[in-house]
C-alpha cells in the first residue's frame, strides 16, 4: 500500500514571510496589512488595481500574487505569476528559486530543476560559490532531484550544501543540521537506514544545543529520527519519538495546529504497522479533525488523511469503508492537482489494492493502470515508485493466475530498483518473483 506520511515544515510561515519582504518600500505595501489579517482575496483585488507598469514593480506584484495563491492552494494561478515574475526579472534569483518550488510542488521536475539551476547560476555570478546562499541552491537541486528518486545525485547535491555550509557557519549551525537532515532522507529512501539515523541523530543533537529541547526545530528533528526506526520495523522506538514531538507541538501551537496534525499521522502509521488499526485509525480520525479546521475539505493535507484512514480501514479488512476513504482522497487531489502528480498516482494505487484484495482483479489492474499511466508522465520510466506499480500489477496477474504477465511486470519492477541502487528492494523483489509458480 502506497502512503506518504508529511514530515516537513509548514510552507504557510515561509510564504508569509517572503510576501513582506517583497512588499517594502513600494505601493504595494498596502497590501500588507489584509496579508497580515488573512484578507488573501481583498489584497488579490488591490494589487488587481495596480498600475504600475516599471519592470521591476511589475514583478515584484506578479511574486506577490504568486506568494498568495500559493497560500490558497491554487498552484497553478501561483505557478502563472512566479513564472511571469521570474521572466520580468531574470537575475532575481529569489524569483527563480521560487518558480521552481511551486513546479517541484506540481511534480514538474523537469522545469522546477531549470529554475533551480538559472537561481544557482544568478547567485554563483552575485556572490561567489562559498556564500550561504549558493548552499540553499545547492540543497534545492537536491530535493528535485530527491523528488524524482534519483537519490544518488540528490545526495551530491546535499553533500554539496553541507560542505559550504560547514564552510560558512561551522557545525553547530541550524543550516548544517538541515543539510543533514535531508541527508539522512535521503539515505533513508536509498534503504540505508542506519546511515539516516546516523545523520538524523547529528541533526537532532545539533538543534538541541542550538535551540534547546522545546523549540519546534527539535520536534521536526524527533520526528524524522522516528521515521528512520519506523522504516526499519523498531515501531515501538519510533513511536517514543514520535510522541516527543507530538509533546513538543502541542506545547508549542496547541492541539489545533497542522504540525500537531502531522504527528498524529505518523503516530497512526506507526501503531498500523504494528497491526494496531483501531488506534492507528483514532490517530488518523485526529488529524483529520484538525486539519478540516484549519483548511477546510478542499486542501492536500486532508487528502493525506483521508488516505491514511482509508489505508487502516483496508487492513480492518473493512473494504468499502477503505474504497470511501481513498475515493475521497483522490477527488481532492484531483482537483488540486490534475491527474498528473504523484499523490492521485498513490489515491488510483491505493484503490487498486482494495479491489485486489476484495478479488475483483479486472478492477484492480484497471486502477493500477491508471496509477501507472500518472506516474510514467511524472517522472519517466525508472522511478522507484514505477518499479512499486508495476510489481502490484504483477501481483493482481499472480492472482489471476496469468504467471507470465506477473512475472513480466515483477521483473520491470526489479529491474528499476537495479538501477536505482535500493538494495534493500531488490532483495523483497526478488523473494516476489521467486513466489510465481513455473508455468
């Protein structure tokens, strides 16, 4: 079953944040104020009504409407307006750097990864290659790369932010614990999980110098540490530090708050993976609870809940209950997304595994076409998520007794993860096909 559990930041404070810088000095200023407020529509109409018409202006409104669709979840209105403002100011690096974020959120490598590298290559000609800010190019070119499971390169790119940073501010900084964090993420999707502990654990230690042990830095740091242990099976282990963070969040925000809500999630998968569904499910029903308040019914992170839940019901073996949940989900990401991006790949996945299980294996494969079909335009043919779909299209072949086209499929799925270098998957895969009866 395909799932994802959020362990990152909110972006809402970072957006907001880059939305005042930009509106300094300039008319645009008031729009400020309805920013502050929440009042996103009524500063869209102000800046609507601007006239400005010099290039720089210009785009600096064009950043700023970028910055507040974002916030709406309309990426694709803030994608129009980042692109528009990269275009009018093509050596503000800023501007390009955040073109690519919002095409990295809309699973846009390709684009994302021109952006990123037009901003390193503005900020290598300002700055030289040892400023700080050649660092979080450098890291950014790591996560879209990371995005398309091209862990090997991403973690090039790491090493590369680490190195300048270790440079720049020493160890003990809170971007080298960053860079290490990323690190370890990627070491983790890479299978090697000791070695993400290990890079979890100096992050973690690190920030506990720096911020001490309440600070919000320290809970996302427990957090991921507990999915390094997760990931090898230690749940009891991760859940201790998942609760640690969770402490921390609550004391920080509140139970209402959207990174409270992410530890509940990871708590629910923890206690799932344990079989414990009934508690799995009431961590769930909590983030779910919460981020409906915060967001309302039309947002990604409810989406993610709704899949969870409808993962834990699957394992209750509550079938309908499951294809509800997952339907839901997919009719939200649907409509923030389109077909093409990774989280409605996971929504058709997840659907094909309730109908394989429920035995209507025409219907599953017809899901898990479809999973792959969104996943083939997302990343290419040799993503490690590839190699996930088409083993499940194998297995729902495996049940229909059709051995050679569920070896085929299995055998594409081992064949990316070679490529990919995931030991720890190539060994799973082929203990599959070594399942499939000789014909």
């Amino acid at each position: 079953l395909a799932e994802r559990s959020e362990t990152e930041e909110q972006a809402i404070p970072e957006t907001l944040g880059k939305l005042k810088e930009a509106v300094q000095g300039t008319e645009l200023e008031k729009a400020e104020n309805l920013i502050e407020i929440g009042d996103l529509d009524g500063a869209l109409k102000l800046l609507d009504q601007t006239q400005n018409k010099e290039t720089d202006l210009l785009a600096k409104t064009h950043f700023v409407k970028a910055g507040i669709y974002k916030l709406q979840i309309k990426y694709e209105k803030a994608r129009e307006h980042y692109e528009e403002a990269a275009r009018l100011a093509p050596q503000h690096s800023l501007y390009l750097n955040e073109a690519g974020f919002i095409l990295d959120t809309l699973s846009q490598y390709d684009q994302a990864m021109k952006f990123y590298e037009k901003a390193l290559e503005c900020d290598l000609k300002t700055y030289g290659p040892r400023h700080s800010k050649i660092a979080i190019r450098w890291n950014n070119l790591g996560a879209a790369l990371y995005s398309q499971g091209q862990y090997d390169k991403a973690i090039e790119y790491y090493e590369k932010a680490l190195e300048s940073d270790l440079k720049t501010y020493g160890p003990g900084h809170p971007q080298v614990a960053i860079r290490r964090n990323n690190l370890g993420a990627a070491w983790k999707a890479k299978g090697k999980y000791d070695k993400a502990i290990d890079y979890f654990e100096k992050a973690l230690e690190s920030d506990l110098k720096t911020f001490g042990p309440w600070h919000p830095k320290v809970a996302i740091r427990w957090n991921n540490l507990g999915t390094g242990w997760d990931s090898k099976g230690q749940y009891g282990k991760a859940i201790g530090y998942y609760e640690k963070a969770l402490k921390i969040d609550i004391q920080t925000y509140g139970p209402g708050h959207p990174q409270v809500a992410i530890r509940w999630n990871n708590l629910g998968t923890a206690w799932k993976a344990k079989g414990q569904y009934g508690k799995a499910i009431g961590y769930y029903e909590k983030a779910l609870e919460s981020d409906l308040k915060t967001y309302g019914p039309e947002h990604p992170s409810v989406a993610r809940d709704w899949n969870n839940l409808g993962g834990a019901w699957l394992e209750k073996r509550e079938y309908d209950k499951a294809i509800e949940y997952f339907k839901k989900s997919l009719e939200s990401n649907l409509k923030t997304y389109g077909s093409e991006h990774p989280d409605v790949a996971i929504n058709w996945n997840n659907l094909g595994e309730v109908w394989r299980v429920k035995g209507d294996y025409d219907k599953a494969n017809d899901y898990y076409g479809k999973a792959l079909e969104s996943a083939l335009k997302t990343y290419g043919s040799e993503h490690p998520q590839l190699a996930i779909y088409w083993n499940n299209l194998g297995l729902a072949w495996l049940a229909k007794e059709d051995y050679k086209k569920a070896r085929e499929y299995m055998e594409k799925a081992l064949d990316i993860f070679h490529k990919a270098g995931l030991e720890h998957m190539v060994k799973k895969q082929e203990d599959n096909l070594r399942n499939i009866p000789e014909e």
